[in-house]
C-alpha cells in the first residue's frame, strides 16, 4: 500500500502538528517534495516500510517534523561515514541530503537495524536528533544485556536520552569504559565498532574485562549421608539415609527434613543434635554442628557428601 498526499490537502497555513498513520501496512511513500505544512510528529508505526530512503521523503514533505514515531517497521540504514565519496558504500551525508535533519527524537524500536555501522550513521541522517528510543532490534539483541544501553551510548554519544532514561556525563564515562572492555580485546570487531573501540582505547587506555564475581548466594544442591547415632541410638544405627537438600534451605527447614527421613516424629525436629567429623579433630571425635536454625546450608560447616550423626534427646520417637 501507498501512503499519497495530494498538496491541496497541505496548505501553507495549514495547522496539523501531529498526525497518526499507523497499522496501514504501508510500503511505499509517495509525496511531494515541495515543502508544506507545519506537522512535527508522526506515528508511523507497524508499517511496512523498509528503506530509509523512502522515510526520508516525510522530511522533505514536512521539514519542520522533530518526532517521527517507526516502531515496527522492517528498516534498515544505508552506512554513511564522514569523508566518504559521495555515492559510494559508506559515503558522507550532505545538508542538501539530510531531509530528516530536523528530527530530535526518533523511535526505531523492533526495526532490522543489524550493525554499529548503521546505528552509527543515524548522527549523520539526524544531526539534531538528542532522544531515541531503540529496543527489540537485530544488533542490540546480540550484546550482552548490560552492553545494550552502553553499546547504544557510545555510538550515538550526541543523545541526551535512550529509552526514556536521561544520559549524564557520568553514565557516558562507563558506557565509554564498557565498550572497551567488551570490543577491545575482540578480534573479530571490524567497522565502526573497530574504530570506536580503538578511538576509546587511546582516550581511557586498554581496559581489561571486569572479573565475573557473583554475591549471590550459591545454587543447587548437598547431598548428605545420615543415621542415627551407634551410641545413642544402637537400634537404629545401621539405617543410612541419602538426603538431598538445597544450599538455601535453612538450617530448621533442613532438620525438618531430617526427622522426616529418619521417621521422627516432627515435633521433636528441634531436638534433633547434629554431629559431624570436623577435620580439625581426631578420627572417631565428633563434633556437634553449631549451625544457628535460621541459616542457610551453604553458610553452614556441612560439606557434600558428609556423614552426619543423629542425636534425640529429649524423647526417643520414631514412626
């Protein structure tokens, strides 16, 4: 479908500041490139637009346009980079040739932008363009989730705002030193990403990747070996249990289980006295598991694979 506009409906006074064409499953623009009206946003979203060049004719139709809104549409940029013959791959912008010169906030989410390349060259099409919104994209979706607004940031460096949120000179500063991080060591970077990279490099040295250290507390599980204690216990004692029980379970939840396993009457959970072999002591000199109920295994002195002894004593209960 094609989105026509006769210049009749678009005179000089005319006063439409905004207007929404979205959903119309438009591939094609054909307006006129004589300049008229006073429109400044456009939702053009969920068309089926695939070229740059074709949007490029709303801004020569409506040069006054400062938000264009494209979320959805299959678009792609064609490279430009200062310095370049006109005309050719990767080739400069001229003034003359910017008709979206005047966009200072743009929405390209869920488009096909696939490279820096392309990303970058939106400073050339856009020169005033200072907010962007840029999600659910080929390119953006291959960096790691804490690249995507740093990537973003750094090849766009003239944008004040990115999805909403406010750039200040220090996030720049850490967007700048990530890109280093991720792009700097990477022998397979090429293009823009490359000269990003190595502009960035001269500018805060050769950073290496921040270390991986994790806070949180660790996952899966302990596996345990548990009886109830020969001396204490002699009726009982050659009965041994495999337990398996999360490194986050508390201390209580895992005595739980443990009356449970060795057919205790739950109540008497509490009861229950612990003992282990604590390398530090002689073989055959247990030790009692100190563990205070409301902590978890993995902060506790219990290993995988440990041989626990069971103490009750305050009633002998069993199933």
């Amino acid at each position: 479908m094609i989105w026509t506009c006769h210049t009749t409906y678009w005179t000089p006074g005319q006063s439409v500041e905004e207007l929404h064409l979205s959903c119309n499953e438009y591939t094609e623009i054909d307006l006129p490139m004589a300049a008229h009206g006073k429109l400044k946003r456009l939702h053009f979203n969920n068309n089926s637009v695939t070229s740059w060049k074709k949007l490029e004719r709303v801004g020569s139709a409506f040069p006054e346009l400062r938000m264009l809104v494209a979320r959805g549409n299959p678009l792609t940029l064609p490279h430009v980079k200062e310095g370049g013959d006109e005309g050719s791959e990767g080739s400069s912008v001229s003034a003359e040739d910017r008709p979206l010169a005047s966009l200072s906030n743009i929405i390209l989410s869920e488009t096909k932008i696939s490279s820096v390349d392309e990303l970058r060259s939106l400073s050339q099409h856009c020169p005033e363009l200072r907010e962007l919104r840029l999600q659910n994209v080929p390119l953006v979706n291959e960096w790691p989730e804490d690249m995507r607004r740093n990537g973003v940031i750094v090849c766009l460096p003239q944008l004040t705002h990115l999805n909403g949120s406010k750039i200040d000179a220090e996030e720049m500063e850490k967007a700048e030193r990530a890109f280093v991080r991720h792009f700097g060591h990477t022998q397979e970077v090429v293009g823009d990403a490359k000269e990003i990279a190595e502009s960035l490099m001269a500018k805060h040295g050769s950073l290496l990747p921040l270390a991986e250290v994790n806070l949180g507390p660790p996952k899966g599980n302990i596996m345990l070996r548990v009886h109830w204690d020969a001396e204490a216990h002699p009726e009982k004692s050659s009965e041994v249990h495999t337990i398996k029980v999360p490194l986050t379970a508390t201390f209580i939840a895992f005595r739980n289980k443990l009356a449970k396993r060795l057919n205790a009457d739950p109540r008497f959970a509490a009861h229950l006295e612990i003992f282990h072999q604590d390398e530090e002591f002689p073989a055959g000199v247990l030790q009692k598991v100190a563990t205070p109920s409301y902590r978890a295994l993995y902060d506790s002195e219990l290993v995988d694979g440990e041989e626990l002894h069971v103490r009750l004593f305050h009633h002998q209960q069993w199933r």
